[in-house]
C-alpha cells in the first residue's frame, strides 16, 4: 500500500465523499473506493470550456453559482429535460399523423 500526503481540506473532502459513498452502497467505502469512483464518474472538459463558465459566473453572481460544478449540473439537468420534452412532443406528433 502506498502512502500519500494530503492536505486537512483534502482529507475532508474525501471523508465526506466517502460517507456519501456509504450512504448510496449500504457497505463500508474507503479513500481507494472514493478515488475509483471519482475517476469513473468524472467528466474531462476542455480547459477553454471551463473558462467560460468560469467567466460567466463570475460575470453573473446574481444568478448564485457557488461552483463551476453546480453550474454544470444544472446545465446537464436542463438540457436532459429539455431533449426528453423535445423527444416526447415529436413521438405525439408522429403519432397523430399516423392515425
């Protein structure tokens, strides 16, 4: 096993992972599971990319973004609303011009 040194913030972030980890599995996680679950889960966005949604809540702060992550969430979570909304309305419609 391999030692690695972590800053007191770091550590509370990921015994904080960690215990949502266990909330969701039902069984004991540990850092190596956090760290697994993290890499399979995340998401590479272009550095230009993360730019601008840095620059827009920054330019934004009405809005209340806290982070780029809870920016981006929310974006992922519309369009998915937005693009089942979209699907359901063309099978209606496709369906009303069969019959």
């Amino acid at each position: 096993m391999k030692t690695l040194r972590i800053s007191d913030e770091i550590h509370r972030k990921l015994t904080a992972t960690v215990g949502t980890l266990m909330a969701q599995t039902g069984k004991m996680q540990t850092y190596s599971d956090v760290i697994e679950a993290l890499v399979s889960r995340s998401v590479v966005l272009p550095p230009e990319l993360l730019r601008h949604v840095d620059e827009f809540i920054e330019a934004n702060k009405q809005l209340s973004y806290a982070t780029p992550e809870e920016f981006i969430r929310e974006a992922v979570n519309e369009t998915l609303r937005r693009l089942w909304s979209e699907r359901k309305e063309n099978e209606t419609s496709e369906e009303s011009t069969r019959t």
